[in-house]
C-alpha cells in the first residue's frame, strides 16, 4: 500500500490529470449512487416491457432489450450480496434449474 501511494504522489500534474478526469466522470453520472444510496436500476422498464404489466399500461419503451437488469442481473445481485452477509462466498445460485455457477459467469 505504501509503494502504490509512493507512486500516486510522484506522478507529475499532466499524469494525474487523466485519471481525476475519468474519476469525475464516473461520480457526475453516478451521483445518485455516490450521494443518495439509490440504485442504478430502470424501474419504469419494470412497468414498459415486463409481460404482467405490459398488456394493462401500454407505455412506449425506449430500449427493451435492456429489460434483463429486473428480470435477472438485479435478482443475481440480491443473492450474490445475501450470501455475502452470510459469511460464504456466492458460488452457486441455488435457485436456476438444478443450480448454475454464479460467481463464475461472466455478468
């Protein structure tokens, strides 16, 4: 830790630069994350594209394609911080099937 510190304080002005600027990108469109503690999750998807509610509210949807983030990757996080809490790494998820790996996909 001290060597990687060593070296962040030896880089020059023109060095730096790229990396604050990528670090002040990433907190402008993530600020509600960064701030608030909202999640990133599309949530008007949720009503726009999902099979129950789609038929009833017929609003138009910008990009379904993106709707596996509720329907999968949001579920995936759930299981993967709930074992974390549990003290065990989330290796398998349980729930898919017969049971897939979870912490080797590539998601």
């Amino acid at each position: 830790m001290k060597v990687l510190i060593k070296k962040i304080l030896l880089l020059t002005n023109n060095q730096l630069f790229p990396y604050l600027f990528l670090i002040l990108i990433g907190l402008t469109v993530y600020y509600k994350f960064v701030v608030f503690g909202k999640i990133p999750f599309p949530g008007d998807l949720l009503v726009s594209s999902y099979s129950p509610w789609f038929d009833y509210y017929k609003i138009p949807t910008q990009n379904p394609l993106i709707s596996d983030v509720f329907s999968q990757f949001f579920l995936w996080k759930y299981l993967a911080v709930d074992s974390f809490k549990n003290l065990e790494w989330p290796l398998w998820n349980v729930h898919s099937f017969t049971g897939t790996p979870l912490l080797a996909t590539y998601h």
